[in-house]
C-alpha cells in the first residue's frame, strides 16, 4: 500500500443539513476538508428495521458532534458490479485533523459503533483531503461516484503520478463530470483493506456516467491504471437514497 501524503489546495461543498452555500463558512474557505469514507455491508440475517435504525442513527452524529461539517450518505446504485459487496456509504467531511480527532472517541459516535457492530459484516475507511478540486461546489441531488486503489508493491512513482495527473485531466476532457477531488489515504484506524487512493467523481445523473465510462479518455485512464492496480472499488450512490 503505498504511503506517500500530497496535500494540494481547494474545496467543494457537500450540503445535508448543513450551512454550506456560497457565502458559508466552509464552501469559501482555500483549506481542503479531510474526507472520511465509510463503506458497509450487512449481515445477511440484518434485518431492515435493524439497518434502518443504523442508518438514522449515523445521520443523527452531526447534530451531536459539531466537528462534523459536512455529511452524506446513500446506497449503491454502480452499474459496474466493483462494490465489492458494499451496501451503504457513508462521507463525513471534517475541517482538520482536529475534527477527526474530536469525532472518532466521541461518546455518541462509541454509542453508534456498538449499535452497528452486531449487524455488520465487514467495512472499509479511508480518509483523505481533498485534493485538485474542480467543478460543481453544491453536489446533493448528484450521483456520487467513489473510486478506490489499491496499487501493487513495486510501482514505481513515475507510474503512480501518471495515474493521478489523468485521473485529474478528466473532468477538462469529460464535460459531464459534475465535480472532482481525490486524495490519498490517512486514516488512523486500520480498515482501508490496502487501498491508498480515493478519487470522488460526481454527475448530474446516470446519464452523465454512461458518457463518462466508455469515453475514450476514462479508457486511456483505464489503459494507464490496469497494469499498476492490486485491487479497485467503486461505489456510486445519491445523497440519502
């Protein structure tokens, strides 16, 4: 997995609840937010009310913990079965290092984690911040589409920055990408499962991604990641569905 940091500069804002329109706090300010990316999957004996109940409740931490600043969640809706058996996504989106820190010891986010622990399956974290920023700054009501790496031992930097400068390039060469951000993962808590990259596409609808997916650029991406990758994840949900 690999561990190299970039911190570049930039924002977009996600809105669910929160006070980030034009003139917010946060949807004006340079510093990048630190995104934490929680994905789910169920028990198979879960029941819905069960799940239900764990939905709501994590929807009910940013009224709790103020250093939450921004909050979305959804279930999959990807079309190209790399979900990995995922279910449900969950991006809280802190100003700093601080905000996390300040989150995960939080007696209710402890209370959450005991409510969900005897429903879960398995999950994946991976935090980062938000890097080469682009694009649309109100992003709810979008299709959300995350995107995570996990590279090989061995390849080299030369290979790893080709990745992340097309990667980037896209949305000047796909018109239909909404909003953009990537970065790399810094999450202190161990459930990343080896996946160092999270890159965060957005569109306005499915019709957006089926330009996007086959469009000669994302293949030449395509092109470029294959030989280099271990393992990949996508999962493309709508804010609260």
């Amino acid at each position: 997995m690999l561990t190299r940091f970039t911190l570049l500069i930039s924002i977009f804002a996600m809105t669910f609840g929160f006070s980030t329109g034009p003139d917010s706090e946060f949807a004006s300010s340079k510093a990048p937010l630190l995104r934490h990316v929680v994905l789910f999957k169920f028990r198979d004996d879960a029941t819905d009310a069960q799940v239900g109940k764990i939905v709501e409740a994590f929807g009910e931490l940013p009224s709790k913990i103020p250093s939450i600043v921004e909050y979305q969640w959804g279930t999959d809706v990807s079309i190209e079965g790399k979900a990995n058996g995922f279910t449900h996504c969950f991006l809280v989106s802190f100003a700093d290092d601080a905000g996390r820190a300040e989150y995960l010891p939080h007696p209710d986010h402890k209370a959450f984690v005991d409510l969900l622990l005897p429903s879960l399956d398995k999950v994946t974290v991976v935090d980062f911040f938000a890097t080469d920023s682009q694009g649309a700054i109100d992003t709810d009501g979008k299709l959300r589409h995350v995107v995570l790496f996990d590279f090989k031992d061995g390849m080299t930097e030369k290979s790893q920055q080709a990745i992340e400068t097309k990667f980037t390039s896209l949305p000047g060469d796909i018109s239909e990408i909404a909003a953009y951000e990537w970065g790399l993962n810094n999450s202190p808590e161990g459930l990343d499962d080896g996946y160092s990259h999270c890159f965060l596409v957005t569109f306005d609808d499915e019709a957006g991604r089926g330009i996007y997916i086959p469009h000669p650029s994302h293949k030449e991406f395509g092109g470029i990641v294959r030989p280099n990758v271990e393992k990949v994840l996508v999962f493309d949900f709508y804010n609260g569905k």
